[in-house]
C-alpha cells in the first residue's frame, strides 16, 4: 500500500500524484506544465486530461448549471498547460513559436479603422428586456465544445432596429451595401446575434474575423451595469525580442490561425495595443482583419452578464 500524501514531489512519482488527485492535484499539475513538452509525462496525462474536458462538456450540455463546478476545474487544470482552448487530440509535435513576422502593423485611427456610436439605439431598455425574455438560447463554451462562449441567440434586432444601424455603418464607411457572404462549405457568420457571457464563462481571446467573409464587424452594448473594462480590446502579437509586432491580418491569409500558422499559442503572444470601453447603448464598429478580443466579461446572474449584439459584413 501507499500513502500518495506522503510520495516526495519528484519526477518519478507525478503520474501516480496525477491519478490521486485531490489535494495533491494542483502541484502536480504545476509539475507536470513545469516539463518539456515531449516528456512523456506530458504526452500520457495531457490526453487524459483533454479527456476529462469533453466528458464534462458533454455533461454539461444535458445537465446545465450543475456541472459549472467541474468545468470550471477542469479549466482550471488545463489553462497552465496551455491546452484549454485545444478541441482536438494532442499532438506530438507542435510549432515552437507562431509565425507573428507574417503580420502587419498600422496604428489605429478613429475614421479609418474603427468607428463609435454613442446612444446607438431607440429604446435600448426596452430591446435589452426583450433580449432577456427569449427561450431559444444556444449554448456555447464552457457547455458546449465551442469556440464562442456564454448563449446567443438570433435575430437579435428587428429590420427596422438593424436598418438604424446599418445606414450609420454604410455613411461612416463610405460601403454602398453591407452584405452577408457564405464560403465554398457554405459557413457563415451570426449576424445580428445577441450574446451573453458571464465573467466564469471565458476570458479574453485575441482573433480575426475570416476576410473571406467580411471586412467590418462591429459589437452594441446592452448591460447598463458592466464596467468600462468590459468593452473591446485591440492586440498587437509580441515578437521574439519582445517587442509588439503587427496587429492585423492580410492576404493571402484569411484568419490569424492561418497568418501564425497555429491555433494554440503562448499566453504571452499578445499584448494590448488600445481598448474601448464599454457604454451602455454603444456601438463600435472596426476592421474585422485587426486582431481583437472582449476586454472582460462580468456577471452571474442572467441579467448581470455582459450583453452584446455583434455584427458582421461585407462591405
């Protein structure tokens, strides 16, 4: 018999401290993050751990709130080995850095890259309570093995409210129509989609908008409470010298997984290049090719969470 607590904290004994758990589970998990990534030790309990999020995500789509706890350990667990936002297998052999010489840099300006709106919307009260009543939610991460988090659902604004909005969008940006454009698969984005996301349902997460299926996008804020820290974040990637490096993408390349040549990367592969914050009824409106993210969400209970209605066109 033995006493996993009394194992000593060394190479030899990490996969059984893994398989114990409990209290031990946390260095271990710093141990084992602590390791090259082709020790063996990584490539065994990484997969069983990228097992444990599947199953749990599964759970938590047929039972809902109850399995937060567990999701959010196995989060937890996952995140120092920079594998939580991974949805397929482990591979053996990954890029040691991501290409960010394959991006440009442009220094933002208001007129040219982005545009704001403030007092967006006629009655945005009454739209928000109307967003709130609906039923026909559709959950993402951490529920569900997607990449967007919290609940959406679609259409979020009626045509006349989406035609308020739109003929701002085409004066601002000189576009003579705005349009919706599906790949050769026949993938599209949710345009005109109201989303909730709570301040335990994700974290930042820098990305482009496919160039292959629009060109300006842009985000309303419906929560009257959330922090101005809530709003939207822009990103230039880091380069080796640590110096920032370029914030968007061009062709050939469509998205920034294709301009880096990989889906995961470090955490420090960003850094923050200007945020803007969040208000209450309003919009903003940017390039979809500048590598941005939500600066934070916040809330728990329904109707605190960070309220948006994103947009996205060709134009």
């Amino acid at each position: 018999m033995i006493v996993a607590s009394e194992l000593p904290r060394d190479r030899s004994t990490l996969l059984v401290r893994l398989m114990v758990a409990g209290p031990m589970l946390p260095q271990a998990v710093e141990d084992l993050a602590a390791l090259s990534e082709d020790a063996h030790e990584r490539v065994v309990a990484e997969q069983i751990l990228l097992n444990l999020r599947h199953v749990e995500l599964r759970r938590a789509a047929q039972q809902g709130w109850p399995r937060l706890g567990a999701l959010w350990t196995v989060r937890w667990i996952l995140e120092p080995l920079g594998q939580y936002t991974r949805p397929a297998a482990m591979l053996p052999h990954r890029p040691v850095a991501p290409k960010v010489s394959a991006l440009p840099y442009r220094k933002l300006q208001e007129g040219r890259d982005y545009w704001i709106l403030d007092d967006a919307i006629k009655n945005p009260h009454a739209i928000r309570e109307r967003l709130l009543q609906r039923k026909d939610w559709t959950f993402g991460a951490p529920y569900r093995d997607e990449g967007w988090p919290g609940m959406r659902a679609l259409p979020a604004l009626l045509p006349d409210e989406l035609e308020s909005i739109e003929s701002w969008v085409r004066k601002q940006t000189g576009a003579k129509r705005l349009t919706q454009r599906a790949s050769p698969e026949g993938t599209t984005l949710n345009n005109n989609c109201v989303q909730l996301v709570g301040a335990h349902e994700s974290g930042i997460r820098p990305h482009t908008d496919s160039r292959l299926l629009c060109n300006y996008a842009a985000v309303l804020y419906l929560s009257p409470s959330a922090p101005p820290q809530c709003g939207t974040s822009f990103y230039r990637v880091r380069q080796p010298n640590g110096q920032p490096g370029g914030n968007y993408v061009s062709p050939p390349h469509a998205t920034l997984v294709d301009a880096l040549g990989m889906r995961v990367v470090p955490p420090n592969t960003f850094v923050e290049d200007m945020r803007v914050d969040h208000r209450f009824n309003r919009l903003l409106v940017y390039r979809s090719a500048l590598i941005h993210s939500a600066s934070a969400y916040c809330g728990v209970a329904l109707a605190e969470r960070r309220m948006t209605v994103v947009f996205f066109w060709m134009g």
